[in-house]
C-alpha cells in the first residue's frame, strides 16, 4: 500500500486481510525436531524453506494485520448451521409422510412392462442410450453400422462424463463469474438444457410426438438456450457488474 | 553392546519434587504412564502444529476483504447445496441400516423373499412404511441436491486451478451415488427392478472386452436371479458405502483444506 494514501473510503483494495504473523515463541520446524539426515533431513528442510517463502510474501505483501477474531464457531455457527440441518431432516420427513413410495407389481421375467425406467436422475445416461437414430449407417458397409447401437450409447455415455471431466482442463483462468465467460456459462446452460432434453428422450413412447421432430428438439434447445444466455451475459456486461474488481486478480490472496 | 536394561529417567520421583496440586498430580502421572506405553511424545509435534494452527486469527475471505457481499449474495444459498446432500445421505444411511434388518435379499419365494420382504416393511412392519418412504426420499434429494450442487461450482469457476482434484473426485462420487441409487432401485425385486436390471446387463454386454467380464461381475452372469440380487444387496450395503463415505469424507477434507471458492 502506498504512503500517500488518503481516507479509508478512497481505499478500493478491501483494506487488511487479517494475517497474523506467527509471535517469536512460535517454534521453528527446525526448533521443533532436530533432524539429522536422510528423507525426513530432506522434508524437513523443504518445509524450512517454504515457511520462509511464504513469510517473505507475507511480508512484502500490501495486506495490513488486523486483530479482530473470526465469527465464533460455537455457539453462533453451530446454531444456525444446526437449525438448517434439522430443517432439511424435517423436510425429508415432511416429503416422506406426504408421498410415499409404491411398491409395484412383482418382478416377471415372462412380460415385459410397457414403460422400462430408472429413476428419474439416470434418464439421461438412459436417454443417451436411446440415440441410436443417429448411428450412421456406411455405405461402405452396405448400410451397415460399425458401432452396435447399444455400444453407441454406451460410448455416448462416456463421452459425456469425459467432456465434463476434461472441464478444467479446458476452461482455465481466474474468472469465477458467468458475465466474465459468457460463452463457457452458455455452454453450462446448454448442457443443462441438454440434460433435460435427453431425459425427455428416454420416455419418447410416452410423448406423443414423432421421433425425428423430438430428436430435433433433443439437440436444438439447448443451442438455442446457450444462445440466449451468451446474448443475455454479453449485453449485462454494459453494467456494473463486469468491470467490479477484475484487477485484484494481481494480488495475492489472502492465505 | 549391552543388552542390560539401561535406567529411565525417574519421572515420578521427578513428580515428588514438584509441589502440585491433586489434579496436576493425576494429570502428569496419568501422562507419564500412557507416555511410557505408547510413546505420546512422538505425536507431540503434530499436536503442538494442530495448537498453533487453532490459535492462528482468521483471514478475511476475498469477499470479506472487498466487500462483495452487497453484489453476490444471490449465489450463496446454493452454496448450502453440497452440505445438504451430506445430510441426505446421512439421513439415508440411517434409515438403510433400520431397513437393513428387515430386508432380505432372496430372489426365491413366491414371488420372491426380497419382494415380500418389502411388503412386510410397507404393511405389517411398525413405522416400516415411513422408513422406506424415507429412505426412497432421502436418496432422491441427494441426488437432486448433488447435481444441483454440481451446476452452482460450475456457474462460480469453483472447479479451475487448484481444485480440478476435486472436481474429478466430485465426477467420480456423482457416479458412484447413481450407482448407489441403481442398485438399491434393484432391490425390491419388482417389476421396474427386474427390468432396469435387464437394461443394465444389455448396457454391460454392448461394451466391448470388458463387457461380459463385467456383466457377470456385476450382474453374476448375462440373466438376472438370485446372483443379481445378491450382488446388487452387497453393493449397495456393504461396498459403496465404505467407498463412498470415505470418498465424500475425501471431497469434504480438500474442500477444507483448500477453502470455499468464491465468485470474484
């Protein structure tokens, strides 16, 4: 923080992190356990050297100590974190006594149902299964399909979980809002969309419309909400939010 | 080298010296005792670490230190979401283990024990109907609040940099949480059970090389019977909960450890 610095309302930096600097009675690593040689010689001496990297950027960093404690952890966080948890379990309760589960008809190995479904958070890995519409044919192989249409959707599926777990891989950076990534939060929204539209597609026979216009619908509505959403972040970025605070990303954060 | 006992120090003539009061005399002779068996002053260093840590003030989080509150408090009621699941998943561990005592996972009978098993818990079984009722909703809310919970880290960038480990973890736990509801779907034997099953050894076999071993890993061979059921009974009871609970203990420790990533 710089000397010719005015009144605390001109300060924009959030002020003082409340780092506390370790008092002199604190013992060092190396005061703690002497230790002689080997791997832990080794570790111990590493751990020396990082106590003291961090000290130095505590040191050079513009945060100001502040002694004020955090919120107490009993009985004020305790309480309240205890009474959102007991009325969740009530909720449960409550869902429970009013809608209770049926037991259906026993199972039949003989007669297939005329409606097969998981519950309802596995219908789009089961909606995923159920694309086999879209496996190509090969003119190579006089029509013929080079996937089995069941290992097409269980390679749908997998595509699926990889794409979501590559994620941070793909999307890096120190943004954390959706205004500052307009375009990964429209692919956030479109996978959503997507997610409920797939669903849909596991439970086609019991929507009555004809299969191509809803595998059309499968994969136009969530282009179409990713749209939207790239246009809606794109045009709140002319307000105040945007430009808040991107260039405290320099600093150091808080430890 | 002697192998002749050495002399200890002599602590407790160490403690005669020292003029203590009844508590601090129990407390250092109570110490010394367990220190001579099981050698506490090698976890000393890590209690003193624990201690100092404790005793550290706390820093302001990046909101607290710039104000941010007034702009993005919208987002924090869904940052309750991963808490909730927790507590879901607590509520319906226990009642899983109360219909555990109740439930038995045969496929024979008429129509089947499993089935009838349930029967007797939705009819005759004291409170049997809302614990079912309840272990079915706890399961659904978790689930509904884990992809809930998913949807909130990724609109607030919560998986970039040093956490991409726990996304991965958290990918990973989602899945085995359906699994979790998959398997227990299965275990009333029903017609919906039998059929979702059926679905599951088709999906098993369409995967190439591995996917007979797995069906008969899983499933106990490529028709659903006893095999299955058990199979399913054991996993869902017995396997995933160790594997999830130490996961979800995993997730919530590097959460901990790496603190709540706020919106900027």
């Amino acid at each position: 923080m710089s000397e010719n610095e005015t009144t605390d309302d001109a300060r924009t930096d959030g002020g003082e992190t409340g780092i506390v600097a370790p008092d002199d009675e604190v013992p060092t690593w190396s005061e703690r356990k002497e230790r002689k040689a080997g791997l832990s010689r080794l570790t111990y001496e590493y751990f020396e050297r990082s106590r003291r990297e961090d000290q130095d950027l505590r040191n050079e960093s513009d945060y100001v100590e502040r002694d004020v404690l955090g919120f107490p952890t009993w009985p004020h966080e305790i309480i309240r974190n205890l009474s959102i948890s007991m009325f969740f379990v009530g909720m449960i309760v409550l869902i429970a006594a009013a809608l209770p589960p049926s037991l259906e008809a026993p199972a039949d190995p003989s007669s297939t149902p005329e409606i097969i479904l998981p519950d309802w958070y596995l219908y789009w890995s089961f909606g995923l299964l159920k694309l086999n519409p879209l496996n190509p044919g090969l003119a190579v192989l006089d029509g013929g399909k080079l996937l089995s249409d069941q290992l097409y959707g269980v390679l749908a599926n997998v595509v699926v979980v990889g794409a979501v777990a590559l994620l941070p891989y793909l999307n890096k950076g120190s943004a954390r809002r959706p205004v500052e990534q307009p375009f990964w939060a429209s692919i956030g929204v479109g996978g959503a969309v997507f997610s409920i539209t797939i669903a849909a597609l596991a439970v086609q026979n019991l929507i009555p419309l004809p299969l191509p216009l809803q595998l059309n619908i499968v994969f136009v509505f969530p282009v179409v909400a990713g749209i939207i959403t790239y246009a809606v972040l794109k045009t709140m970025r002319e307000g105040y939010m945007y430009g808040l605070n991107r260039r405290y990303y320099m600093l150091r954060p808080p430890k | 080298m002697s192998l002749e006992k050495k002399d200890d120090f002599d602590h407790y003539g160490w403690l005669k010296t020292k003029d203590l009061t009844p508590i601090e005399s129990v407390f250092l002779t109570t110490l010394v005792f367990l220190d001579r068996r099981l050698r506490i002053v090698d976890y000393l260093e890590l209690l003193e670490d624990a201690y100092y840590k404790v005793n550290l003030q706390m820093p302001k989080s990046h909101t607290e230190q710039y104000d941010l509150d007034n702009k993005f408090w919208y987002w924090y009621p869904l940052y309750s979401l991963g808490f909730f699941s927790t507590l879901a998943y607590i509520v319906a561990a226990v009642s899983g283990a109360l219909l555990g005592f109740y439930y038995a996972p045969t496929a024979a009978g008429d129509p089947s024990a499993a089935y009838n098993s349930i029967e007797m818990i939705m009819t005759e079984l004291q409170f049997g109907f809302a614990l079912r009722s309840i272990h079915r909703w706890a399961a659904q809310i978790m689930m509904a609040a884990v992809f809930l919970h998913m949807l909130r880290v990724y609109f607030t960038g919560s998986y970039k940099e040093p956490r991409e480990l726990n996304w991965l973890l958290g990918i990973i736990l989602i899945s085995l949480s359906m699994v979790f509801g998959y398997t227990g779907y299965l275990l009333p034997w029903n017609q919906l059970a039998f059929w979702a099953g059926q679905i599951g050894v088709e999906m098993a076999l369409a995967t190439p090389i591995v996917g007979e071993w797995a069906a008969q890993l899983l499933f106990g061979g490529f028709t659903l019977g006893q095999a299955t059921l058990i199979r399913m009974y054991i996993l869902h009871v017995f396997v995933l909960p160790f594997v999830v609970t130490a996961l979800i203990a995993l997730h919530i420790g590097i959460v901990w450890v790496q603190g709540i990533a706020e919106p900027h």
